[in-house]
C-alpha cells in the first residue's frame, strides 16, 4: 500500500515529467523516503502531514492510520512528558532540538512486536518564506542496538572493576613510560596508607615506590615490557609479596605497557615455613628429625670425600627409657626427651647435627673430625650429660644412655652403612652394661648375628632344657652360715656356651618370654628346695629374682602359691628380690603383686640398692625385709671414701628402720672384714662362692650345716 501509494507520486512526475525541477523532487522524495532515516512532518497544529516509508517500517502503523492524525499519538506514554515540553518550547524558539537523553518510545505501541526500542528523535521547526512557523521536522533513528551495546559496555566495565576491586591485590596497569593508567582500590588505599599520597591516573610509578624497592622490582618490569610474564616472590620492606608483571599488549599486538599484580604473603610465608620446619624437624624436641639428619649427613660426606677429612657418627640410646614411661607415665618421659636433647645440643659445636630419629633414639653428626680423641671427648661430653639428674615434675629422674659411634671413612662410605654400624657399636655398648660410648669395629657384626640367634633360640631353649639354675649362697656375716641362696638363670647355648642372664634377660623381656622362663624357674628352684628338705637339709631359703615385667603378670602371686603348696613348702622358703623402680610404678599391676605377696608373708629384698631412685618413701609402704647394697658400692669400699660413705649411710639408715642389709659381690677378705665391723648383716660374694650347679650348691649347704654342727 506503502509502496504504491510512493510509486503512483513517482509515476505522477515522471508522467508530466517536462520539468527538470519537478525530476528533482521526485527524486528527492525517493530518497527521503527510503533512506536510513524516518521522517514525520506535522502542520502548525501538530497533525501529521507526511511521513516516509522508514516511518512506517519504524513505528509500524499504516500511512493512512497516522496522515492527518495528531502527532501525540505517537507518544509510547513511557517518556517523561517534561522531555516533550522542552521539546515543543526549543521548537518554538525556532531551535533545532535533539534530546541527549534520547526519547524512550516503547515499540509494541506501534506495532505488534514485544520488544522496547529506544528512538533518538530530532526535531526541527518549519518556516514558510516569511518566516511563519508552519510545523515541525523530525527525524527518528532506532538507537535501541548502540544503546543496548553501551550498556553491555557499561556493565562489563563495572563487572571488570568489581573483579580487580575485589580479593587481596594490589593492580596497576603502567604505560611505557611507567605512567599509571589504572589502579585498583587496594593500591589506592596502600598507597595512602604507606605514603600518605593521592594516586591519580597518569602518575609516575616510580613516585609511590621508594627507590630501594623499586631497584628490585625494574628488573622484572622490564623483562614484562619486552613481553616476558613473571610471577615471583619478593622481599621488600621484610614484607613478602607475590607479584605478577604480565605485558599489556595493544590492539596491533605491540608491547606498550605492563599490569602489576601483587599482594602481601607473609602470612602464607609464615605458614610455609612453619610446615618446613615441621617435615625437617622433630615436634617434641625442636631439633632435627630423620629427613634433615639425612640430608645433612649426605652433604657432610661429599665434603669429607671432596677435603679427605673424617667424620663421625654417634647413634645415642637411652637405658631403659620404658622404665621412666612405664614408672611416670609417657609425659614424663616425653618431658625428660626434651630435657636431654636441650642439654645435649647445648655442648655441641655449632658444626655438629643432633637429630631425634624417633623414640628415645637421638644421632649425632660431627663432621671435620681429625682424630678419634676428638670424637672421644664428643661421646664422653655426651655422656656427662646423663650424670646430673633431671628434675621433671617434681620427681628427680636419673636415666643413662649408650652411644655407638661410627666413623666415616674408616667404618664405611656410604650414610647407610655409617649408621647401621653406629647401631651395631650402640647394641654392643648396651650389651657390655650401658651407660658407654663404644666404637664400631668389625667384629661387631658377630655380636648382632649373635643377638638375632639368641633371639631365634630363646623360643627353643625352654622345651630343649637348655636353661638351668645356678645357686649362690647368701651367709649371715656373724656366723658365715648359708641362710640362703639366690637362684641365678644360666643358658647353656648349643653354639655359643653358657650365657649369663645380663646377655639375655633383656631380650626375654621385650619378647615377652620372661614369663614362661620365670614359671619354669619359679617351679624347678621349688621342687629342688622340696628335694633338700627330704634330703634331711635344714629348711633354706631360695631367693629368686623378679623383673617388673613378670611382676605385672596378674597371676603370678598364685602361680607361685600354687608351687609352694604343689611342693609342701612356706613362705619361710621362699623370697624375691626386685630393684626399686618397681616400687614407684604407682597404680601398677605390679604393686597389686606385690601386696598379694606380702600378704602370703613372702620376703622381699630390694636389689641393686643405692643405684636407683634412692626415694625412701616406698619403704614404709611394704614390708620389706632385706636391702641389697649394690656390688659397685661394694667394690671400692676399701678404697674410695665415697663408696665407703654410701655403704655406712645406707647401714645406718636400714637399720635405724629396721631393715637388714645384704651386701653383693664381696670379692676380698677386707672387704668382708670391713662389713662385719660395719654391722652388716649378710654377705654374697665370689669370695664365699660364684653362682654354682646344684649339685655344687648342695655340697656348700651341707658344709655349712656340718660346721654349725661342730661349732
Ligand atoms: P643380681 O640379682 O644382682 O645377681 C647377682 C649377680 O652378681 C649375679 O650375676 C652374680 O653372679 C653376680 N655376683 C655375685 N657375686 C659376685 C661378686 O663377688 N663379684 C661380681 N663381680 N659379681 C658377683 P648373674 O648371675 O650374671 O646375674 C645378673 C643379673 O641377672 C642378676 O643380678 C639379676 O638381676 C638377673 N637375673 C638372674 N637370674 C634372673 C632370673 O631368674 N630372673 C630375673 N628376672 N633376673 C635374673
Ligand atoms: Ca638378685
Ligand atoms: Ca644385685
């Protein structure tokens, strides 16, 4: 309809088509009336007078629904009606008027589709040739896809500002010239708050950044403004920063600036270093572990390789730790770990390496040694450190500890072989009565075979009779009488010969064997007590020893009960002997053992006497009969005032709370003199007789009655 109604105005023309003027309009109107832009011309009252075919396509009404209508029928009812009354007063004054903020007409208005477009409108007035106001001009342009544009441009600028606004970094976007060309809040904010200065666009970088800093960070800088991105952790300031440089590269793919990203890590460092320390050292002591031991171990052998110097290893173990655990509980001896590495570290030169390798197991790594008096002195300093006690809680404890040392090259090259061999000379230390420092050597190696077969063989000795009995007496000092007799574990070995129980008792404790072992022995020394007795002997006492680990057995006061009345015997025949730690395993089994003991009237003697905690209060709490001075005392009586003072002291005080004193490994004559004039009241002693067979012993007992008999 649209078409022809233009089609018949051309036709028109060109029919009377002599005049070149008229042409013109004709194809003026063409123009007009297809061109990009939509036009409506109203008369002096407002009515629409003409509109183009791009009107038509724009608003969707037909020529003939808006020729002669008024124009306000255009009007969406959506736009501020200010917006046309500024309109109409710009029109009058004769002005062109084109809205900045363009006319919001709602399409589906005009037509049947649902979408709102946005119109610019631009208004003109129309003058006659005398200059009489005749009407308005305007032209309507559909903006809605620049607008909708400019908004997507708008939100995504404010979403990318959200995002550098958000999170812990600092961003800056620098030009060639280290200009700023934009920054986020944070940099804002850190700027004022480091430097108290504004930041604007268009600042030098190198005004906010103090020149120490800014020395650091140009190297980077530069190396991203020829296109390099680098993330790299700096120190300034001792603040630790991440910081990304990234090249900014322009739309014809030239470097022209670099974005700086940064923000503080030091937390995150802190951590990183508190994880670090805690893979390389050690949580309860705070000194290295395994791994840095290792590492450092590694690097001080090539060193030694490379100047053709020796280094050591000292592998430290304490002596019987499980006691402090088993006796104080596990925080003691966890207190006490710390107590010694503290006292230990404190001696060692700023070159060696103490490490925890794990239980009370510590190493000790003294790179440059330049002969074995060196290492020597190390070890025996080591050592010195066990001889004061440690006060923990309020409990004084003594421990020990052994060391075996291993030397680099001389005992092996490699870390492996070094430390097993320090293991090896520490085992040997401990076997050889602990509390030393022993220096591997290659017989050692035999030891260990010989530890692992005893191990293997304990299992078998017990059903193939290889353990026995030996009997050593005890004499009353006055009249030398055997009051009674001791009875001392041996293991005759088939390959390795008889073995005395310091080699293996140990060994039978930690497998556990102790408490079959003990039964056996428990059962043998009461029926031979029984066999005596028949045999027309006096009734004798047979003491025998009690390790905590049997005692915590819940069922050993009747086992040995059950013995007794098996074999017709007392408790007159019978008593044990057991060292003092065991009397300060407070809430123990063994302490339930023991007062079941006591109430069948079995004898205790405290054995080792003067060697343990020498804690006196355990005393009155059992009865305990007999105190058993400990051979090392005995030993120097005679000559070490020390030793004699310790025997005269504990003398006194047994008796003052009236208890009898055995004295152990009398060797000489003038040592028994000496405890008889002291008052002692029973002696033991390779010089009276060694631990014997029984058959032996029975010949001693029966000597020993004869002589009564004479006397
Ligand atoms: P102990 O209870 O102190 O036994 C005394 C040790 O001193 C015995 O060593 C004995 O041979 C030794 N001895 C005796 N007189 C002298 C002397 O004049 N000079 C020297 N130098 N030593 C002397 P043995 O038989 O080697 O026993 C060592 C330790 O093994 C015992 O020390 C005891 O603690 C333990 N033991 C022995 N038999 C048993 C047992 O059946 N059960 C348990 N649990 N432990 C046992
Ligand atoms: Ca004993
Ligand atoms: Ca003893």
């Amino acid at each position: 309809m649209e078409k022809d109604h233009n089609d018949k105005n051309v036709q028109a023309f060109s029919k009377t088509a002599i005049d070149k003027q008229k042409m013109y309009f004709c194809k003026l109107a063409c123009l007009i009336n297809n061109g990009p832009f939509a036009f409506m011309v109203t008369d002096i009252n407002g009515s629409i007078e003409y509109v183009n075919n791009s009107f038509i396509k724009l608003t969707g009404f037909k020529t003939e629904e808006i020729l002669g209508k008024s124009s306000s029928i255009l009007k969406s009812g959506k736009t501020d009606p200010l917006i046309y009354k500024k309109l109409c007063k710009k029109i009058k004054k004769g002005e062109t008027w084109k809205d900045v903020n363009p006319i919001t007409v709602v399409h589906e208005h005009y037509n049947n589709l649902s979408e709102k477009r946005i119109i610019e409108i631009m208004a003109s007035p129309l003058f006659d040739e005398n200059n009489d106001f005749q009407g308005i001009v305007e032209s309507w342009r559909d903006i809605t896809a620049r607008i909708v544009q400019e908004n997507k441009l708008i939100e995504s600028e404010s979403n990318l500002k959200a995002i550098i606004n958000s999170g812990d970094q600092s961003i800056i976007l620098l030009d060639k010239d280290n200009r700023i060309l934009c920054f986020n809040e944070n940099f804002r904010k850190e700027v004022n708050k480091r430097f108290s200065l504004k930041v604007s666009i268009g600042d030098l970088f190198d005004s906010f950044i103090p020149k120490t800093d800014l020395d650091i960070l140009s190297k980077y800088l530069n190396k991203a403004y020829v296109g390099k991105s680098i993330l790299k952790e700096i120190q300034v300031d001792n603040i630790w920063y991440e910081y990304y440089f990234n090249p900014v590269i322009n739309h014809d793919g030239k470097y022209n600036g670099v974005s700086i990203c940064y923000r503080d890590i030091s937390e995150r460092k802190k951590a990183q270093a508190v994880i670090e320390h805690m893979a390389y050292n050690d949580i309860l002591t705070d000194i290295p572990n395994r791994r840095l031991f290792d590492d450092r171990l590694k690097i001080a052998l090539a060193q030694a390789e490379r100047e053709n110097h020796k280094l050591a290893v000292l592998l430290l173990d304490f002596d019987y730790f499980k006691r402090i655990n088993d006796t104080f509980g596990h925080a003691a001896g966890d207190m006490l770990l710390k107590s010694v590495a503290s006292r230990i570290s404190g001696i060692l030169r700023a070159s060696d390496t103490l490490a925890r390798l794990g239980g009370d197991e510590f190493i000790i790594l003294a790179p440059s040694i330049n002969n074995f008096d060196m290492v020597d002195r190390i070890a025996k300093k080591i050592l010195d450190q066990f001889k004061r006690p440690y006060f923990i809680r309020n409990n004084e404890l003594n421990i020990t500890a052994s060391i075996g040392v291993s030397i680099y090259p001389d005992d092996a090259k490699d870390s492996l072989e070094l430390l097993k061999n320090a293991d090896t000379a520490m085992y040997n230390a401990k076997n050889e009565g602990r509390y030393k420092y022993k220096f591997f050597t290659k017989t050692m190696n035999g030891n260990v075979l010989q530890r692992f077969k005893m191990e293997m063989g304990m299992h078998h000795a017990l059903h193939n009779a290889q353990f026995q009995v030996y009997y050593q007496p005890i004499h009353e000092t006055k009249t030398n009488k055997v009051v009674a007799v001791e009875a001392l574990l041996r293991w005759l070995h088939p390959d390795l010969g008889m073995i005395l129980p310091e080699r293996f008792i140990s060994i039978a404790e930690e497998t556990g064997l102790i408490i079959p072992i003990g039964e056996w022995l428990i059962e043998t020394v009461c029926r031979q007590n029984r066999q005596w007795i028949d045999d027309g002997h006096d009734p004798l006492k047979i003491a025998i020893n009690l390790s905590a680990r049997q005692l915590r057995e819940p069922d050993l006061a009747d086992f040995i009960k059950k013995s007794l009345k098996d074999n017709n015997l007392d408790h007159t025949n019978f008593s044990i002997e057991i060292t003092e730690t065991i009397m300060m395993e407070e809430g123990s089994p063994a302490i339930d053992t023991l007062t079941k003991l006591t109430e069948m009237g079995i004898e205790i003697s405290l054995d080792d006497f003067g060697t343990g905690y020498s804690s006196l209060g355990y005393l009155k709490q059992f009865p305990i009969e007999f105190l058993k001075i400990d051979r090392s005392f005995i030993k120097d009586s005679i000559d070490n005032e020390a030793d004699a003072r310790i025997v005269r002291a504990i003398l006194s005080m047994a008796h003052s709370l009236k208890k009898k004193v055995v004295a152990e490994g009398v060797e000489s004559e003038e040592q028994l003199q000496y405890l008889k004039w002291l008052g002692c009241d029973q002696v033991q002693g390779f010089l009276l007789s060694h631990p014997v067979s029984k058959k032996n012993i029975h010949n001693i007992i029966k000597e020993s009655e004869n002589k009564e008999k004479s006397i």
